[in-house]
C-alpha cells in the first residue's frame, strides 16, 4: 500500500464510519478499486484506521466520555458492546471471508437501502430525547440490533445501531449519538484485536512501512470524521434517511451490474 491509497483509504473511512451507507463495505471496495494487492495488510489497515474515528468521537463529546459522576453511560456501553463482541469473535473467519466477497457486500449495501427509505416511516413518535432515559433493555437491544453490521459486512454499523436505537424509541439524534457512542468500545475491540492478530500471527505486517501507514492513516480519519459526524447531525435531523438509502440503492446498483456482467473486483 503506498501512502497516497493509505490516505485514501483513510477519508473514504472517515466519511463513511458515522453514516448509515457502510464504512467496512466502502473501505473494502475501495481497496479493489484502487487495485491494493497485499490483501492481508489491506484488511488489517481497514480495521485500525477506525481507531481515528473513536478518537473524534471522544474529542466531540468529552463531555460525556469524562463525566465519571454516574458509571450508567459506561455500563450501557458494556452491555450493548457485549453482543457483537461475542459473535464477532465467534464468527470472525467466517465474517473475514464474506468482507472478501464483492458480491455479497454489494447484494447488502443494495438490500440495506431499502430498509433506509422506510426507517422513518417505521419508528415514529420517539419518547427517549436524552441519555439518561435511555435502560439498560435499551442498550442491550441496540447491541442486538448491531449484530445486523457483524453477521452482514455491508449492512453498516452506524445504520444497524440507529435502526435499533429508533426502534427503541430514541429520535433521530439520540439514535445516532448513542451509535457514536457505541462505535468506541466496538472500534476499539476491532483495534486491539486487528493489532495484537497480527503481532502473534504475522509480526512482519507490523513493519516500520506499515506502522507509518497506519498512523497517518488515523491521522487522516479522525480529521475527517469529525467534519463528518457534524455534517451528519445537521444533515439527518432535516431530511431523515431517504437519501442516504437512495444513495445505497444507486451505488449497490450499479456495482451488482458491474460484476454481473462479467467484471470483477478482487478484494
């Protein structure tokens, strides 16, 4: 990977980790297009650079993440984190071959659009405004909810956990921040663990090159993100999700008609 695809890579993970359209599926499709042919550094870089997102969420709401006044924010996190956190690592060979397949990431982008057009539609009359109304039931459903995102790469994180978050009664807002929320533990579990796979499986992805990369890599996402998570509060409390589900419709159309036709895109 050279450090113009890093950087690259780095904004398309950016933009795309808070919005409901699919980092892992963007990140993974960008990879092909930009033709990166060491596919195991690829992987490893598409799950660490997600750890310059967690850092814009704690600098955009420190406020939250260092009031150490009532640990109830804390223990909502754990419990909604728990779910993915168990079947992600029961099924990660199996998730790590389907984040291979661009025809399966492509079939749930296209797919998860439609569920976009009618989440407003579905979730009306949201009773839960603040954090501190949201229950541990709550929490532990959104994490339900987020399974969505870890069984299908290209479902997306942030659209699995919203859609929870709304069907728990949460507006608009609030869905979307507790997901912010939501993506520390969970980004940071896929951090740790993206890392400490490769330092026991195969020290030499981890070389001075690499590590560089990486680094810039974050550097690059957390300033991208945080233009992002602004942009999308604004943006989402105005229009809702249609559009953001056309865009997944658009997209995973004219992908399915690139590969069926006979191209490919080797992820």
């Amino acid at each position: 990977m050279t450090v113009l695809q890093a950087i690259i890579m780095a904004i398309v993970e950016g933009l795309t980790e808070f919005l409901p359209i699919s980092s892992t599926g963007h990140m993974a499709l960008t990879s092909a297009i930009l033709n990166i042919t060491d596919k195991e550094f690829s992987n490893l870089f598409i799950e660490t650079v997600q750890f310059g997102a967690i850092i814009s969420v704690l600098v955009l709401y420190w406020r939250k993440f260092l009031n150490f006044k009532s640990f109830d924010f804390y223990l909502k996190l754990l419990v909604a984190f728990i779910p993915a956190a168990i079947v992600g690592v029961l099924l990660k060979k199996r998730i790590e071959e389907l984040i291979q397949s661009p025809l399966f990431i492509t079939i749930i982008m296209f797919l998860g659009g439609f569920i976009l057009l009618f989440i407003d539609k579905w979730f009306k009359n949201p009773t839960i405004e603040k954090e501190e109304d949201i229950t541990y039931k709550n929490s532990l459903i959104i994490g339900i909810f987020q399974l969505l995102a870890v069984v299908f790469p290209g479902f997306s994180r942030s659209a699995a956990t919203i859609m929870g978050g709304m069907q728990q009664k949460l507006n608009r807002t609030m869905a979307a921040e507790f997901s912010f929320f939501l993506a520390v533990p969970t980004l940071a579990g896929a951090f740790a663990k993206g890392l400490w796979d490769a330092y026991r499986h195969n020290p030499e992805l981890l070389n001075h090159h690499n590590i560089n990369l990486i680094i810039l890599g974050n550097i690059v996402a957390f300033i991208v993100a945080v233009i992002a998570i602004k942009g999308f509060i604004s943006f989402l409390i105005k229009h809702g999700f249609v559009l953001f589900g056309w865009y997944r419709i658009i997209v995973g159309f004219l992908l399915l008609v690139f590969l069926l036709t006979g191209h490919s895109l080797s992820l």
